[in-house]
C-alpha cells in the first residue's frame, strides 16, 4: 500500500508540475498575442516577398543577393533585414468587408491612411448591398498612376507604398481579383438560400458544441479520477499537493468549456455578414481599449498588455532568482564548509541581488526611463510612510539581521515565550521551529525591539542550572559526590569546563545546591537537564538521601479559649452523650 502511495505521489506531483508548465506556456503564449495585437491585424510582410526582393539585383532595401557572390549566411541576413524593412514599410490601416480584411494601405499626402481604408470601405459595403453586378477592373491613368475601378468609378489608387515590395501594377491587379471574389462572395452569402444554410450550419455548431462539451467534462473527470490520491494522510505537503490538484482540475474543465464555446461562437458569427462584421468591431474595439495607454512615464505611455508584460517579466525574474539561489546552495556553498547561517546570509544577498538587478534591466528591456522613476519612488515612498510603516521597518530589520548577524540560522533562541531554532531569516520575517516542530514565523522587527537570548550567539557552549535541595540530616559530601557523579554521566554535559556544585544555602526546610553542568548543544537543553533530574533521584535514592517535604509548624499558646454556645445545643449534647455512656454501661 505504502508503494502505491509514493507512486501515486510520484504521479501527481509529474502532472501537477506538467499542468504548471502547460498553463504556463499558454498564458505566455496568450501574452504575446495579448502584447502585439497589431501584429494580428496588420499586414505583416511574407517571407516570400522579403525572398523576391533580395532575389532581384539592385532593388532590395539592404543586402542585394547575386549568386555566387553572397554565402548562405549573408542571404539568411539580407532575408531577414529585407522582412525587417518591409515591417517597418507595412500598410496601417486595413479595408475590410464584412468584417474580413482584404488588405492595408498606407499614408498618401491627401489622406491618412485610416480614412484611405474607411472610404474604401464603404465603396465595398455599397456595391455589395446593391443589387447590380459589380465589375472591378485595373486602369492606367494619364500621368501612369495605378487605379482600381469598381463598376467604372475610381475605387481607389496604389501607390508604391501600397505595392512595396511589388509593383503598383502587380499589387493592383492582385488585389482586384480579391475584390472581385470578395463582392462575389458577399452578394451570394446575402441570398435567402445561403442564409437558411447559414442557420442549419448554426444549429449544428451549437450541437457539436453540446456534445463536446459534456464529452469533455466526463473525459476530464475520469482523467483526474484516475491520477486521484486515495487514503493519504493529510499532512501538510500531501494537502497542498491536493488542493493544486483541485485547481488544476477545475481550471482545465473550466478552459476547455470556454475553449470549446469560444470556437463555437466564432464559428457561427462567421457564416453570416452581419455577425462576421459585428465580431470584426467588437473586436477591434476590445484591441483599441487594452491597447490605449492608461499610464505616462516620463516621454512613455504604456498600456495594459506593457504592464500585463512587465508583470510577466518580473515574476518569472522572482521565480528565477529562487531557484538560481537554490542552486547556488545546493551546489556551490554546501562544498565550502561554511556553517548553516552562513550560507543563508550569502544566499539571502545573493537572491534579493538578483532580483534588485535584473529588475533594473528589465525595466530597460520594457523601455522605461529609469529617470522617471524619481516621481514613482516619491510617490511609492508617501505609501509606505502611510500604510506600510510595518512592512518598511521589518524589512530595514531583516537587512541588520543578516549584516550584523545578532542571529543566523541554526541558532537556539528564545523570543519572549517561544523557544526554538532558527530556520529561515526572510526580508520581512524569521521562521523558528519550535521543540514541538512548529513553524512560528515572528516579524524581523521583534528580535530588534525586545529581548532575545541566544543561546548559540557567537559561541554554543552555555551553562545549564539545575536546583536541588536535600534534608537537613543529609551529609554535604556525599550530596556533591552524588551531584557531581550524575553529572559526569551524562554524554552531552561537556568535562572541560568541569561540573560544579554549589552550596547556596540553608532553606527553610532544605539544604539548597545548585549543580552547574556546561554544554555545547542549546537545543538539546530540555533534554538533558531531564535525563540530569532522572538520574540525580535515582542516585540520591541509592545513597539514601531524602528530598524532604515542605514543613510547617502550628505553635498554640497555653490558656482558655473562649467559647460561647447556645442553650439548646448544649441540653442535645449533654442527651447525646448521655445515651453513648448508657450504651457502654450495657
């Protein structure tokens, strides 16, 4: 049973931590998306145009590509500073029907090219919603500009903006093909017989989606069902390993229903133009709002997807630094001898280094001006002297405990009426383990502001007290004898400085010693002075010797006590006493 366990420990710890990595990699991956929305509406440049532009001589916009001249590497390059250039070229505005992009066109000193793309556009949704054939053709104009005609009125002009890396003639015509089949298109989606398709399309998508969905709720169950830890012993790890695994089932089902009803719904508002258009706006509208800037830093504006960024960078930074530490310790500081404390001093100042680093460079990589941070630390200073005084003075409290050194890790201390061993000195707070193996986790502020014994500081040999008191008739000798014999008995009492017996004086009913033993083990205290107590009764019982009790004299002084009682209480005494005499008198 015990090996069933531990494998199926193994196995939920292998998928919690999986899971971790899979969630991990889509929130990254829905990050970037997240970070670049332009990306995904933007006419990105193709590989292919960046490879026929450095495939003619003399016309790519960096590295030409001649063969026999250029090695692979140097063709890779022009490649990608081609595709580079081409980006950084790339139409801004797109002209859309339907809610489908059909492609972007750039500035013109007329006009922008966001209203270049929304007359375009209009032009489109008019042809499409008229019943008359449409007819788009390419025509050179007199002064041998490129024009798209639509039913023999200027749609538009490309300009070699437009048609980079093309030319405006290829890129024209290319483009009045896919208006030609775009308006064909829409015309037809918009008859009665398309749109009764449309809905019976409908219907099956909301069907499919159904069954998916109960399909993958009862999948995903019987999966956690099986992976599921039985009869486990709830201690703290295997809790926590539990409820991660609760998580991560919850999360899963609850992503794979928005999954599958996310797809279903695109995939019905994509059947009809209406609907494909309104998901086209919502859309857009939702990538306009996360991507506005709702924070001024200095000459930077940053918008949601920036700070989600940062966000981003800065806990994996923080996740990074802890497991960098820890392998640091594992690896390098455990092979140099040093003591435990020690090397947690020089772990603590090796992570929170790492992290006050890395942040700054962070902060540079997501584009801030780190001059610009004089008003956020003015600012940020005003809210720790208002709301985090405590937090402020706790961590100033962990950076003199970890450079004085008042304590370290390992050390056996007393801290008002807990007592322990130092196992973790934090920037905010100090964890001591207790005798009872409990954490008890104290602001660093405490061991600065009240008393603290440690019984470790600087050096672990301490003395250990322990009274004890004899009856008057006891011989002295014998109790030091005795004393000192149970003391040197004992494996963890130190002989060098010797035991010492104390004679401290004549009790009230006692002969009270006091034998002091060294030791180097503060944590083992409890113990060995209750091993010491074992064995002093037991040698004192072998020589005889008592322990007496607490005594207490009654002296009464001589004389008649006076004593007053009633007359009827008397007459019953004298009658009880009468008839216990008659009984003896039979």
């Amino acid at each position: 049973m015990s090996n069933y366990r531990n494998r199926s420990l193994t196995k939920l710890t292998t998928v919690d931590r999986l899971l971790r990595w899979i969630i991990c990699g889509v929130l990254g991956m829905v990050l970037v998306l997240w970070i670049s929305p332009k990306g995904m509406t933007l006419n990105l440049p193709r590989i292919s145009d960046a490879l026929l532009v450095s495939s003619r001589v003399g016309t790519a916009p960096s590295l030409p590509f001649v063969e026999g001249q250029l090695s692979d590497r140097q063709y890779i390059a022009s490649v990608f500073n081609n595709w580079i250039e081409l980006y950084l070229k790339k139409a801004k505005a797109p002209v859309t029907l339907d809610g489908q992009e059909l492609f972007f066109v750039t500035d013109t000193a007329e006009h922008s090219a966001e209203l270049r793309a929304q007359l375009i556009s209009e032009k489109l949704e008019e042809a499409v919603a008229s019943e008359n054939p449409v007819q788009v053709k390419v025509n050179q104009s007199n002064n041998q500009l490129t024009i798209i005609s639509l039913n023999n009125q200027q749609l538009l002009t490309v300009t070699s903006g437009d048609a980079a890396p093309r030319t405006p003639q290829e890129r024209a015509q290319e483009w009045a093909d896919k208006i030609q089949q775009s308006l064909t298109t829409g015309k037809q989606q918009r008859q009665f017989d398309f749109i009764v398709k449309g809905l019976i399309y409908s219907a099956a998508i909301v069907f499919a989606a159904i069954s998916l969905h109960s399909l993958s709720d009862k999948l995903l169950r019987q999966f956690w069902q099986k992976i599921s830890l039985p009869n486990l012993t709830e201690d703290s790890e295997q809790r926590n390993l539990i409820n991660s695994l609760d998580l991560l089932r919850n999360l899963t089902i609850g992503t794979a229903r928005v999954v599958i009803w996310l797809f279903a719904a695109l995939g019905i508002s994509n059947l009809f133009p209406v609907t494909r258009q309104w998901s086209y706006l919502i859309v857009n509208a939702l990538i306009t709002t996360f991507t506005s800037p709702i924070l001024t830093l200095g000459q930077q504006a940053y918008s949601i997807p920036d700070i989600l960024l940062l966000g981003f960078l800065l806990f994996g930074l923080v996740n990074l630094s802890w497991k960098a530490t820890d392998l640091f310790k594992s690896r390098i500081l455990q092979i140099t001898g040093m003591n435990r404390g020690t090397q947690e001093v020089i772990a603590v100042i090796f992570r929170y280094s790492a992290i006050a680093l890395g942040t700054v460079v962070v902060l540079q990589i997501w584009g801030l001006d780190l001059s610009s941070l004089t008003i956020l630390a003015s600012a940020l200073g005003i809210v720790i002297g208002l709301g985090f005084q405590d937090i402020a003075k706790n961590f100033a409290s962990g950076l003199i405990l970890l450079f004085e050194r008042p304590i370290q890790v390992g050390d056996f201390v007393e801290v008002g009426r807990y007592t322990g061993i130092v196992e973790y000195i934090g920037a905010r707070s100090t964890t001591i383990r207790t005798l009872d193996r409990i954490s008890i986790i104290l602001p660093n502020a405490r061991f600065l502001e009240n008393e603290v014994i440690n019984w470790s500081h600087s050096n672990p040999v301490s003395r250990l007290h322990i009274p004890i008191g004899v009856a008057y008739s006891s011989d002295v000798q014998v109790v030091e004898s005795t004393l000192l014999e149970a003391a040197k008995s004992h494996p963890l009492v130190l002989l060098v400085p010797p035991p010492k017996v104390m004679f401290l004086g004549f009790g009230d009913n006692s002969l009270n010693f006091e034998l002091l033993v060294w030791i180097d083990q503060p944590s083992e205290l409890f113990t060995i002075k209750s091993d010491l107590n074992f064995k002093i009764q037991h040698l004192l019982l072998q020589h005889e010797i008592e322990i007496p009790f607490p005594q207490r004299d009654l002296h009464v002084r001589s004389g008649s006590i006076p004593l007053q009682i009633s007359t009827n209480l008397e007459q019953t005494l004298i009658q009880v006493l009468q008839k216990f005499l008659a009984k003896d008198d039979r």
